[in-house]
C-alpha cells in the first residue's frame, strides 16, 4: 500500500509523514486490497478562526470506490488525527451497513418534495441580476455555488448506498443500473435509507 503525503502552502516535516504511514497502516484491517493512500494538508492561515487553519484530506484508492474523509484544526497532526477516525468511522459504517441489510426491501420510503414558492417584489428598483453556475441571482444574498461534474456510472441501489457511506455523506446522487433513472439516496434515523427515483418519461409527457 503506497502512502503519498503532500501539502499545499506548508511544508511536511519527516516526522510528520512517518507518523501518517504509522497510523495509516491500521486502515487495511478495515478495508482490503487498498492499492494507495493520499494524505493532503492544506494551509490557509486564518487568523479569526484557527480551528479552520489546516485541513487535512484523507482519500483511500482502491478497486472499489473512492474512500474519502475530511478535517479541519489549529494543527496538522489533530486535523490528520480527526479525519483518520472519521474515515474509519465511514469504514465501519459501511461494513455494519452490509452485514445488516443482505437483503433490500423492495417498498422504500419516499421522501416528500417540499416546493418553495418566491414573493414578487413591488419595488420600482430591482436588485442586480448575476449568474452564477448557470443561475440568476438577485441581490448580494448568501448564496454559495458550487459546481462539480462526474461521470455517472450505473449502479444498483446496494451499490449507491456502499458509495455514500463510504465518501460519508449523508445521500449520494446516481444512475439506476435497472431503469436509468437519476435516483438519490439518503440516510434517515438509524440504519434507514430512503431513495428518489425520477421517472423522465413523465417529464417528458408533460413537457411535449
């Protein structure tokens, strides 16, 4: 198992990259055939928030999915510390997720679309419009984008969930190997899931 360490902004220490092969070492009882291990640590130095200062990503390569987990903290070893226990942690949940569900029942909850409905202004002057990731934003409101594309490869619903508990996420968007259709799913209380499937004949029935 390869061990790559790199940082951004900062410089890795001998001693610090000695003590990530170390620890990283216990991984591979929790997950086989892991083929490499990147550890990034990232240095942006904000002086308000130090717990924010460093950031260590941790992603796990292998022949199955990407394995990945996240940290932040006033210094790199407890920011390393604090993402190894959440990929461990990530590791667990997805083997205690497949010893428990050998079997997926067919009748899934659904989860109930909420539709959020705008108030026209009566103002004369209206806010500058801006486009941001193909939207048009009014005004100078909170609002964050960020726009990632992947290739989507077809999975089954057993594999989605192993995919979403692996990168710790709370739901994972993904293509259906039986129907095709964009899905989603998302974790509830427990050891539940949910998933959303969207039906594009539909969509395309009511459109024509």
């Amino acid at each position: 198992m390869d061990v790559l360490v790199t940082g951004r902004h900062c410089q890795i220490p001998d001693e610090f990259r000695t003590r990530v092969e170390e620890k990283i070492a216990s991984i591979e009882k929790l997950k086989d055939r892991v083929i490499r291990v990147e550890v990034q640590v990232s240095a942006y130095g904000y002086k308000k928030q130090p717990d924010q200062s460093t950031r260590v990503e941790i992603t796990l390569r292998s022949r199955g999915p990407v394995v990945r987990a996240e940290a932040s903290a006033d210094d790199k070893t407890v920011a390393f510390d604090h993402a190894l226990d959440r990929l461990k942690s990530q590791l667990r949940r997805a083997s205690d997720r497949r010893k428990t569900h050998r079997g997926l029942r067919e009748n899934v909850g659904l989860a109930e679309g909420e539709q959020a409905y705008g108030v026209e202004g009566a103002e004369e002057v209206r806010p500058e419009i801006r486009k941001i990731a193909g939207l048009e934003i009014q005004g100078d409101g909170p609002l964050v984008v960020r726009e990632k594309y992947f290739a989507a490869v077809p999975l089954t619903l057993a594999q989605a969930l192993d995919e979403m508990e692996l990168v710790g996420h709370d739901f994972f968007l993904y293509v259906d190997a039986e129907t095709g259709a964009p899905s989603a799913v998302y974790r509830r209380k427990a050891y539940d899931y949910g998933v959303i499937h969207l039906n594009m004949e539909s969509a395309a029935e009511a459109t024509a």
